[in-house]
C-alpha cells in the first residue's frame, strides 16, 4: 500500500501490517499508474480519479486513486493466495475448532447453503476456497459448480467448473440469473454486496443447494442484517423470511493479532415475527 505521502506499507498475513522506509515519490506513482490504465485500455486522470483492475500478469487486484479524490496519487495492491489451505490446516493452526470443522464438513456434505463473513482482510475468500476444496473432497466429480466475481480470487480445480466474472455489461445480479441457464449444482458468490443478494438467495432456494458466498459483516446476526439490507437495494420490501430459508449455516472469521480466527459457525432455524431469526451456535 502507497498513500498520499508515498510511504509504502506492507501487510504479511502472519506480521499484520508494518511501515516500511521506502518511498515512491508522487510522480512515480502517476506514471505506474497511468501506465497500467493504458495497459487496461483506460486512463487514469482529474477526470476518471479510481482505477480498479487485475494487475496485468500478476496474480492480484489494484485499487489506484489519484487527486481530487486524493491528495497526492495512492494506490493498494491485493495479492491473492497462492495456496488453497484445507479445514485441516485451519485446525492445525489452532483457527477452527473440532466441533467447528466438523459442522462446517457436514454443511458442505449435506450441500447447506454457507455464508462466510468477516471484516476486510479477515479471510473470508482464503476460508471459501478451503470450503470449495472440500466440497470437490465430498461431492461428485461431475458436480457443476459456477462461480461468479467481479474479481478472480476463488480457486476451484474440480472438473466440471465455470468461472464468471462481472463486466460493465453485466453485474453479479445479472450473472446469477444467467446462471440459472447454466445448469449449475452449486452457486458461488465471492462477495456480496448489492442487489445480488435477492436474486442468489432465490436460487439457492429454489432448486440450487450447496452455495457458498462471502458478505461483509462481524458476525452472523450482522450478516443475516446485511443480506436483507441489500436484499432491498433490488427494490423489494425486507425479506427475513426468505434469508431464513436459503441460509443454512452463517461462519464468521477474524483477524486478530496472532492470526486468524473462526469465532462462529451459526446454523440458521429459522425466522418469526416477534423474535427474529432463530440462531444456533454450533
């Protein structure tokens, strides 16, 4: 990460994040900028300030922004995991409890329906990867799995996977129905966070268990929160029920200072009127 005064942090997944003594003068970080829009077939100026891309031959997202939006141009750099860690890692490493990795192998064995959520940088696509590396473990090999992104941050090497991405032409709530004509077994949403919420929900209850997705929130009371939250950004009323019947299981993870952390795994029973979702922690 690069800020407005050119200093340049660094974030290690076991350390945290930590300054470093380097810095990029503003001018040099203009042009990289610049260069990489051009790359893209973009630009980057006073007038489009935000560049948000895959970093061209390198396997990681970019957010660039250059005044007046900042002072002085910035930028972050997101690199994705280059290893798919197991349910068995996270225990080893003291992240997931027997009684947590146990529900969670369940929940993809019987094709639950799991929501990951979690702060930014918390983990939560690393933990979706992990989930979608057991379910090629428990499931067919013919099982159909379709993933749907704005960026490519989910790893799945079964043999029967698709892999969407959303454009200009087409956002992820545009892509979750055409996935419906893809013939899919499984739905996968690398992260929620519009008006996609109500068209996957209706999928997964409608004839399309074993969906995992991520969505921003602390934990799985605030997660349920949020879905119905954007949920009503298709213009629609609150749809507590609907939540209820698609999410079988919400998982919640965090970063702490010695590493990540599972803190929940929820199974959702239900929803009424006078109490609200009926949550039991497993």
């Amino acid at each position: 990460m690069v800020n407005s005064d050119g200093r340049v942090w660094l974030d290690h997944l076991a350390k945290g994040v930590e300054r470093t003594e380097r810095v990029i003068v503003p001018n040099r970080v203009e042009s990289m900028l610049g260069t990489i829009a051009a790359f893209r077939g973009g630009v980057i100026n006073y007038d489009v300030p935000i560049l948000e891309c895959e970093l061209p031959g390198y396997d990681a997202r970019l957010e660039g922004i250059v005044p007046p939006v900042s002072q002085a141009p910035m930028f972050a750099i997101r690199k994705h995991s280059s290893v798919v860690r197991c349910l068995q890692d996270y225990r080893a490493m003291g992240e997931l409890d027997v009684t947590q990795g146990d529900a969670l192998r369940d929940a993809i064995r019987d094709r639950s329906n799991v929501v990951i959520c979690g702060g930014t940088g918390s983990g939560k696509t690393t933990l979706a990867n992990a989930l979608l590396l057991e379910k090629l473990r428990l499931g067919s090999p013919a099982q159909r799995i379709v993933i749907l992104e704005d960026t490519r941050e989910l790893q799945c090497r079964g043999e029967n996977v698709v892999s969407l991405r959303t454009c200009e032409a087409a956002d992820l709530a545009r892509l979750v129905r055409a996935t419906l004509r893809l013939r899919p077994d499984a739905i996968i949403v690398g992260e929620v966070r519009g008006r996609e919420a109500l068209e996957m929900l209706k999928a997964w209850n409608t004839g399309h268990p074993g969906g995992i997705a991520t969505v921003h929130a602390n934990d799985a009371g605030a997660a349920l929160s949020r879905l119905d939250q954007l949920v009503q950004e298709a213009g629609v009323p609150s749809q507590p029920q609907l939540i209820a019947e698609a999410v079988d299981l919400v998982v919640a993870i965090e970063r702490t200072p010695t590493g990540r952390r599972v803190t929940e795994v929820v199974r959702v029973e239900g929803y009424d009127q006078a109490n609200g979702y009926r949550l039991r922690e497993l």
